[in-house]
C-alpha cells in the first residue's frame, strides 16, 4: 500500500481519536455534572494513555506519542470533572 495512504489513515485515526473527548468534555462542563461518566472507565483509560505515551517515547515514534498525549490530556480532564462534579 502506498505509503501515503498509510498515513493517511493513521492521520484519521489519530483526529478521531483525539476530538472524541472533546463533546463530552463540554457536556459535563455545560451541565455541571458527571454523574453518567464511570470512574473506573476513565481510570483505566488515562491509564492506557500513559502506557501508550510511554510505548511511543520507546519506539520515538513522535505521531503515536504526540496523539496519544492529546488524548491523555483530554481524558484526563474528564477524570478530573468526574472528581469535580461529584
């Protein structure tokens, strides 16, 4: 496959990825609460994102380290209205 193409799709992956925290991110911000977020899901998800943050500092492959630290951040905002919103 052309390498172009390849790029492409992990270009797509990496945008998805990072703007789905985003609406609900503002959702619980506009409503004031996150009572429907889990906890444990969001835990386990920063989780995840450390690991793969590390993974890519590993590999010094900067695209996976970069997209992945963008969704650390944002997932780790979630986490931290969940704690605020109580």
């Amino acid at each position: 496959m052309d390498k172009v193409w390849i790029n492409a799709v992990g270009v797509g992956a990496a945008i998805c990825s990072m703007t789905s925290f985003t609406p609900q991110i503002f959702k619980i911000w506009r409503e004031k609460d996150a009572s429907s977020v889990s906890l444990r899901m969001f835990a386990l998800t920063v989780t995840g994102f450390v690991l793969w943050t590390s993974y890519g500092a590993l590999l010094q492959s900067w695209p996976i380290v970069v997209s992945n630290a963008v969704c650390l951040a944002l997932s780790a905002v979630i986490l931290g209205l969940k704690m605020k919103f109580r």
